[in-house]
C-alpha cells in the first residue's frame, strides 16, 4: 500500500541514466569501462545473493525474531524469514563495488 519504493525506483533508475542521456557520448574506452562496471556489478550480486541463499549459517547480526517482527515485514520467503541474510548479501555487494571502484578492478578478474 505504499507508494515510495516505485517513486524511489524510478528516482534511481533516472539518477543513473541522467548522465547517458544528457552528457557527451562517451568514447571507446570509457564505454568499456562502463561495460565492465555492469558485468562486475552483475556477478557481484549474483554471487552475494546467491552464496546468503546456500550458506547454512550466517551470524545474526543482533536481528532476532522480536526486532524482525517489529519492522513489520509482510510476505514469506527466505530473506524475509532471515533478514540477517539480506544484510548480509547487501552489505557484501555494497563492500565489493566500492572495493573494485577504490582499487580500479583489482580482483584479477579479467576486463571484458
């Protein structure tokens, strides 16, 4: 019944095609940047989302059942049943990305 996550989606998803649509074209190489920057994010996600889903045992981070009843989640669902799972996945994403960004994609994962 809330409206905020699709405003808050379409706010974000305008925040990151601003520059696409309204600045210069961009050459070659920072085309391919913006590529591998994609791609990485992708398999980032993927891998968090993925390995919180088929990890048996993930701290809880201090979110027990009374604190995770109060936030008042509906629905059902892993990640819903154990939102320490989210924080994880989330937190492990976010630290990735910036790690890549901070140290110019020195994972030794090869540029695309």
């Amino acid at each position: 019944g809330e409206w905020w996550p699709i405003w808050a989606f379409w706010g974000l998803t305008a925040n990151r095609l601003a520059g696409v649509m309204f600045g210069p074209e961009p050459d070659q190489g920072a085309r391919q940047a913006m590529l591998t920057a994609w791609a990485r994010s992708c398999v980032f996600y993927l891998f968090w989302v993925i390995g919180t889903t088929f990890i048996f045992w993930l701290p809880r981070f201090g979110i027990t059942a009374g604190v995770a009843a109060a936030a008042g989640i509906s629905g059902t669902g892993l990640w819903v049943e154990q939102p320490h799972r989210l924080i994880v996945a989330g937190a492990g994403y976010f630290l990735c990305q910036a790690y890549a960004e901070i140290t110019n994609n020195k994972f030794g994962i090869a540029k695309l």
